[in-house]
C-alpha cells in the first residue's frame, strides 16, 4: 500500500488571552522590500513609497497588527544582515 504525503506548512496559532479563540503567529509572513527609494525629486516614484511590506499568507494579513509588521520587518533587516556578516567571514 501507498500512501501520499504532502507536507503543508503554516505558521503556528496561539490561543488570545482571556479568549477563546486564536491568532495567527505569522511564522511564515513575507517580507518584500521596497522597489525604489520612495522618492524622486519630491516626487514619489512608485507604489511602495520606499517602505518594507509585509504579507501572511495564512491569516491573509486579517490577525496582522502594527507592531507584529515592525517586528516582523526589524527580524528580516537582521536577518540580512548576519547572512551578510556570516558571507564576508567566508571570504576573508
């Protein structure tokens, strides 16, 4: 006998205090960075305004708060970061 297995990933849900019902945790939330500086000349440039934007697939941004983006964005900036330390270190 077969058997299929597919792996699905999503991110975790905590339960909300004093409630019954969950959040998402967004483990799985996507940072894009942004496409231009924000601005040209006074002008913006593009949609994005120069700002990072962040998207949860699995709540779909609905459980998303202010804080949770910033968190979620100063993550992804250190991220990068220590991948870049960690590269230079290889080829010093």
């Amino acid at each position: 006998m077969k058997i299929k297995i597919r792996e699905v990933e999503v991110s975790s849900y905590s339960l909300r205090e004093g409630d019954t019902s969950f959040k998402c945790d967004h483990e799985l939330a996507e940072v894009e960075p942004p496409c231009c500086s924000g601005f040209d000349g006074g002008l913006p440039s593009c949609g994005c305004g120069g700002s990072y934007s962040v998207y949860c697939f699995d709540c779909n941004n609905d459980d998303l708060e202010d804080y949770e983006v910033e968190s979620i964005i100063d993550a992804y900036l250190g991220n990068l970061v220590d991948s870049r330390e960690e590269l230079e270190a290889c080829y010093v």
